[in-house]
C-alpha cells in the first residue's frame, strides 16, 4: 500500500461555525460530524477534520488548497461579499 495523506486536524474555537464558514468560501458540502470531528473534505479526499479546543490557544498554521483560477475568483467574491456584510473570517 502507498503512503497517503489522510486528514490533518484544524483546532477552532467553535468547529461548526468555522468548518461551514470555509466551506460556504470555497463551495464545499460539509461532511457527517465523526466523533469530535467535523469534516470537510476537497475534491481530493484529504479531510479537513475540526475539532473544538476550547479555552486553549490556537497555534498558527499553514493549510494550501490548490484550485482553479474560476474557482479562485469565485471563493474570493464569497469572501469580499462576507468582509462587506460584516461577517467574521474563518
């Protein structure tokens, strides 16, 4: 068997809000909620599992999603439309 990234875990203060926040930006479904976990998952098949952490701090971390110009230019007017409406970022 090959070698393959399964998942990686993103912490956040409240998982449902931030999972579904990237997933309305990018046009993604959200995944079933496994265990402490709330998925979503790119075309790709490599999940995006967050986790609430709670009170503990949240340690900075790169995360790079490879897509298409069209899909770059639609993603970035959801989130120019989300930063004039007043809605918080991820």
């Amino acid at each position: 068997m090959s070698v393959e990234l399964n998942h990686t875990i993103v912490h956040a203060r409240d998982k449902a809000v931030s999972a579904a926040s990237l997933a309305r930006i990018l046009d993604l479904p959200l995944g079933v909620p496994w265990g402490p976990f709330l998925p979503l998952t790119p075309a790709n098949g490599v999940t995006l599992d967050y986790v609430d952490v709670g009170e503990n701090e949240i340690q900075p971390q790169h995360y790079a999603l490879l897509i298409s110009d069209e899909h770059f230019d639609s993603a970035l007017a959801r989130l120019r439309a989300r930063t004039l409406t007043g809605e918080k970022p991820c």
